[in-house]
C-alpha cells in the first residue's frame, strides 16, 4: 500500500542529538558545575542519557542520579546558574555536526520548505551554537527553550513555528531524536521523523511513536518526495 502524500511546506527540526552532538560539551558544563559543588564528575555516557528535556531537567538529574529526580531548591537554583556559567564557556567547543545534516538541510532549502529549530536549550546558546557551526543560516526562525512559557514535550514551540512562518502544522514536518520532540509534534498535529543517533534517555529509538526513522536529515527529502509521488500520478 503506498502510503498517503504528504504536502510538507515546512520542517521544524530538533538541535542537539539531531543537528549536532553536544554531549561533550554539555557533560564538560555539568561536571564543571558538580567540581564547584563538591560533587563526583559523571561519565559522558550518563550525561548522555539525562539529555532531552532542556537544561534544568539535565542539573536536576546530574544532581540527583534519577530521571525524575528533583534536588532541594535552593540548591538546584545555584547549580543551574554555575551549569550556565561554565556551560556559556563550553558551547560549541567540541560540538560536531552530524553526518547529512548540512547536504539534508540544503537539500530540504532546494525542495522548498522553509525550516525552523526548536529546542529546549536556551536561546542565547542556541543562537550561539548554531552561527558557530555554520548551521544558523539555514533557518528562518530559532525558538530556544527560554523563549516561550512552556517547552517541549508541550506543544507550543512548535505551534508558535507554525505560525511565525505562516504554514499550518498539517503542512509541516518534525525532525527530532527523542520522545520528548515526538510527543510535542504529535499533540500540535505534525506528523514527526526520527534519527537514531541522539539522545532519547537511553531507549532505543524504535520505542518512539514517529512516523518514520531516517538514518540522517539527507534522507529526508527522499522520504517526502516517496509521500509526493501519490499525489503526483493522480
């Protein structure tokens, strides 16, 4: 059965695990901050898997060991201000961008569609992070984590992509590597990619409800071009 087009006018696309890895950079911030606090460092690979729900969820379970933890508040508030201390030093520094990203991201420009970023990292490090890597022109739009009243898994930043850009969400494609961008794209009516090289908490990526894995963001547009061909020989 061909599956059903697709008329994609726009993709509103995850940063870190999707764009980029900035797990090294991110794990240089927390063990920074734990060292300032008296704290053991945490290995790479577990600040890997507390990566996905923006940088407080990150200090609160550096802080704790647990996903769902939630240190005492006074002293998770100066954790999370020496994180972005030392976090603010470390952005972009060994950050990579992942194979396919700049020929997918040139590609999708090439078929039409108009791109946005939507991450929870906050907009003063995403603004950074992307003009260091060279990817910040190929957005029209960047909503950071801090820019709106409430992040991802909500809804709402990509809703407000949506609108900034003048597309409705049916006409709109997500691109992410966690269940956290699944979950947003899925309650604003977006139908959502998945790669398989971020950060999703430690759970494979065949776990999450998406419509579709792609290897790299180069394989994006052939993926829509498979939901055009439908339309096109009607």
């Amino acid at each position: 059965m061909n599956p059903p087009p697709f008329p994609a006018l726009g993709a509103i696309i995850d940063l870190d695990g999707t764009l980029l890895d900035t797990v090294a950079d991110l794990a240089a911030g927390v063990n920074a901050m734990l060292v300032e606090l008296g704290r053991d460092e945490l290995p790479i690979e577990r600040v890997a898997a507390y990566v996905g729900k923006g940088s407080e969820v990150l200090v609160h379970r550096a802080l704790t060991g647990e996903f769902d933890g939630r240190a005492e508040p006074a002293l998770a508030e100066a954790a999370v201000q020496a994180f972005y201390r030392h976090y603010g030093r470390e952005n972009g520094r060994h950050a990579r961008v992942y194979p396919g990203v700049r020929e997918g991201l040139a590609a999708m420009r090439a078929r039409g569609l108009r791109l946005a970023c939507v991450t929870n990292k906050p907009q003063a490090f995403s603004d950074a992070l992307l003009q260091r890597t060279g990817l910040a022109d190929a957005f029209e739009i960047i909503v950071g984590g801090d820019a709106l009243s409430r992040r991802k898994p909500d809804p709402l930043p990509m809703l407000h992509a949506c609108e900034r850009l003048g597309i409705a969400p049916g006409h709109m494609l997500a691109i992410g590597d966690s269940v956290n961008d699944a979950a947003a794209a899925r309650s604003a009516g977006i139908p959502i990619l998945v790669v398989p090289y971020g950060y999703n908490e430690g759970r494979p990526v065949e776990s999450i409800d998406a419509d579709g894995i792609v290897a790299s963001l180069a394989e994006v547009p052939g993926w829509l071009a498979e939901r055009a061909a439908p339309a096109a020989s009607c």
